[in-house]
C-alpha cells in the first residue's frame, strides 16, 4: 500500500509519517507547511506542498504516488481560535475533508483514517468517556471533528471504503528533540514558556470537585499515538469494504494539572512554584478517556508514561528556544 499522509510536516504528523516508514510502509505527505515544518521530515518521505483545499493538487498527488490510503491529519486546532474564527475552522476543516474525499472517491482509494479529537465529547460528567458517551462538542474546533467523523463514515458506507475515527486526548512529548512541538498552545509547552520568561506556570482554577481541585486529564506520548495510527492503518489495510473504526486513544489514567505542574517543575529544575488563576469557560473538570476498545481491536494501549512526555518535551524545547533559562 502507500499511503497519503496530510499534515505529515506537523507535530504529530511527522511523528506518525515516521512510524509508518520505519515500518516498512509507503508514505507521501500533503502539507501546505502553513503550521507544519519540511525539515521533521527525512528526506525519503516525499513532500507535496499544497493545500486540502485545491482539489487538483489532491488529485495529482493521489495519481501520481499511485495512494491505496490515507492518513488525514491536516487540520486547524486551536480551540480559541476557531470561537473567533468559526469560518475559516469549518472551511479548513470540514471545506477540506469534503475536497479530499472527493478526491479519494474518484481515486478509488479504499482505506481512510481520521485525526478527530476528545474535543467532540464536550464537557461530559462521567469517571471514563466511552465511545459510546454522547459527543456534544461545545466549541467549532470539537464541531468541525464531530461532522468530519460523520462525513467519513457516511462515505466510507456509500463508497465501500473502510475507515477509522480515532480520537486523540491530550497528546503530548517527542520521539526525538527535533519533532516536539513548537506551537504554545497545549499546556506543557504553556509551562514551558512561561518558565522562560522567568514566570510561574499557571493553573486555571483550583476549585474543581477533584482531589486536589485542579482540571484532571488523559496525556498520550505523541511516540504512542504514532503507534496506534500505524495499527489502524494496517487494520483497515486487512479490511474489504466498508466498516468503521471510531476509538479513542489514551492512556486511561488521569493527571491532575497540579500533579503535571509538579513534574514540570521537577524535570526542568525551575522554582517559580505556580499562580493560580480564574477558572477558564470549557474546561471540564476531568476528561479520562476509556482505552479498552482500542485495546481489544488494535491489541495497542499506551506505553510511555508522563515523565517519559515531560522530559522529552523539555528536550525538544530547549533545543528550539536555546535562550531558555531557568531559575
Ligand atoms: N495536538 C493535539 O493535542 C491534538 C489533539 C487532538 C487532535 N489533534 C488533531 O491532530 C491533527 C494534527 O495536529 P498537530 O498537533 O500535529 O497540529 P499541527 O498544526 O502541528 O499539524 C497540522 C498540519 O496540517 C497542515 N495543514 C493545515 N491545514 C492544511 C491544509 N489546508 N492543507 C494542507 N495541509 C494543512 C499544517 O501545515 C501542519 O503541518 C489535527 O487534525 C488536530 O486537530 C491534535
């Protein structure tokens, strides 16, 4: 098979582009570089820069690397962003999976995997977020993810095409230094930074109904994530037809922001302690994620733990902001 990786030059795409080469499976990556960086990518994974968005550029691309499947991950996704900017979420999002579809369509491509998120299931109340617990997105981000799912799985029914929805919670860490993340837009690189400038690290409200009172998570190393991308991807590759696959991926565990603040201040030896800030509108209180579909049919669960994600993310930062100094 080979398979079309958009948004291979991002954070996690480069890491699940990588897995699948070394591996030993056929990839090429769509990516218009507006976030994602040419150089996570080696030199044998091929780079087509252009955007979702240009029908002819998909179609080329899917002609002329002969793709069987693909891994879709090029996206916008911050959450803030797109309450401002709802249009350009939906036009770059769901605009965009429905000019790629399309393409797939006429390419008689059989096999399609989608980067969708914890962000459709809202603020659910509930101890573990099944699949089967309601998805009610509360922001255009988690909506664009919600109706992406349905537009591949109404697709993947009426064309024959086997799909998989697979629904990351908060990713996090680096395989290597030079693929972390260099957005400051998820909470360990928001430690990060303000640890830069000498600040401490701040939590968003400490009143929640959790142990220490602070927001409680799932983290997944971005090395594990890749892993379970490259187990769907030769699962669907053994699948005829249509059928999906929508899990979630985690590690099943919660960590509270107080217990991540610590680590964070453990690991990169800073002791500006933290300041504690008005709770932030659309943080659910906890949001663990239950990993025993994905285990029973992938066989994958998670094996790096959250010092592994915090060490490597302080590895990759430094390395990108070399200024870095800690007190
Ligand atoms: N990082 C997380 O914590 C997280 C959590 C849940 C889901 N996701 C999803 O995972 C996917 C990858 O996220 P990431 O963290 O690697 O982000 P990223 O911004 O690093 O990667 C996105 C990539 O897609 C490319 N891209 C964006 N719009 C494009 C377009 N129109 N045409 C072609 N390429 C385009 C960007 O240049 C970039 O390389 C996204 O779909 C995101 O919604 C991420």
């Amino acid at each position: 098979m080979t398979w079309l990786i958009t948004g291979g030059a991002g954070y996690i795409g480069a890491h699940v582009a990588r897995v699948m080469t070394a591996a030993g499976e056929r990839v090429v990556v769509l990516d218009d570089l507006s976030t994602g960086v040419a150089e996570r990518l080696p030199a044998t994974i091929p780079l087509v820069r252009g955007s979702l968005l240009d029908r002819e550029a998909v179609d080329r691309t899917l002609a002329a690397h002969k793709v069987t499947g693909v891994v879709h991950l090029a996206a916008k996704k911050q959450v803030g962003e797109s309450v401002e900017q709802p249009l350009r979420y939906y036009r770059e999002n769901l605009h965009g999976l429905t000019v790629l579809l399309d393409g797939v369509v006429a390419a008689g491509v059989r096999r399609f995997l989608f980067s969708s998120s914890a962000a459709v299931y809202g603020v659910p109340d509930v101890e573990l977020i099944t699949e089967r617990t309601p998805a009610v997105p509360i922001n255009p981000y988690g909506e664009t993810k919600l109706a992406g799912e349905w537009l591949v799985r109404a697709t993947g029914q009426a064309h024959g095409i086997a799909t998989g929805c697979l629904r990351y919670f908060n990713v996090a860490g680096a395989a290597t230094p030079e693929l972390a993340d260099t957005g400051v837009f998820n909470i360990i690189p928001m430690f990060f930074d303000r640890i830069s400038r000498g600040e401490a690290p701040r939590i968003f409200g400490d009143d929640y109904p959790t142990p220490d009172g602070t927001c409680i998570r799932d983290y997944i190393h971005v090395a594990d994530l890749a892993d379970a991308h490259l187990a769907a991807a030769r699962r669907l590759a053994g699948q005829e037809g249509a059928g999906d696959l929508t899990v979630n991926i985690g590690r099943g565990e919660g960590v509270s922001v107080r217990e991540l603040a610590d680590l964070v201040a453990e690991v990169t030896g800073h002791r500006a302690g933290t300041v504690v800030e008005a709770r932030r509108p659309g943080d659910a209180a906890r949001a663990v994620a239950s990993v025993g579909l994905i285990a029973e049919k992938l066989g994958w669960t998670a094996s790096h733990g959250v010092r592994e994600m915090v060490e490597s993310a302080w590895e990759g930062w430094r390395l990108h902001h070399p200024a870095t100094v800690v007190g």
